[in-house]
C-alpha cells in the first residue's frame, strides 16, 4: 500500500500523534537551559546521549524553539546584570 493511500485511510492521524522524538528532545534542552545549566552541559547529559546521535544533538542546536529560547535566556540574563 502506498504512502498516499495509508494518508487517504487516516487522513487526521497525524494532528494526534504525540510530539516526535526531536521536539521532546528540544523541550528537555530548553527546560534544563531555563534551569540554568550551560548548554555545554545539557548537550553532554547521558539523558541526551541515551537518546539521540551526536548529529541529532548538533540539530537540536538548529531547532528554532531552542534557539529562541536560548536566546531570551541570554537577553535576559545580559539585562539583570
């Protein structure tokens, strides 16, 4: 069965599904950042190891969520100094 006719017989399974495994990644960075540990040290959690290559880590940087949150942490540490 094709890619088209599996679409056609579930057309809104996907609005359903849960978040993939890069956006539960991405929120784990960006909590874990929000927590105040560096991003040196978040990216060298085994949490983050166990679940994702090293290439799926180095994405996660590229991740627009993350980045944003990244830096409105940044913004905002720089202007409570």
């Amino acid at each position: 069965m094709g890619r088209f006719s599996q679409a056609l017989r579930k057309p809104f399974e996907s609005l359903f599904n849960r978040p993939g495994r890069e956006d539960q990644l991405a929120a784990y960075v960006i909590r874990e950042h929000g927590l105040g540990r560096s991003m040196d040290e978040i990216m060298d959690d085994p949490y983050l190891k166990n679940r994702a290559t090293e290439s799926q880590r180095r994405m996660l940087l590229e991740n627009p969520d993350v980045l944003k949150a990244i830096g409105k942490h940044t913004a905002q540490s720089a202007t409570d100094r």
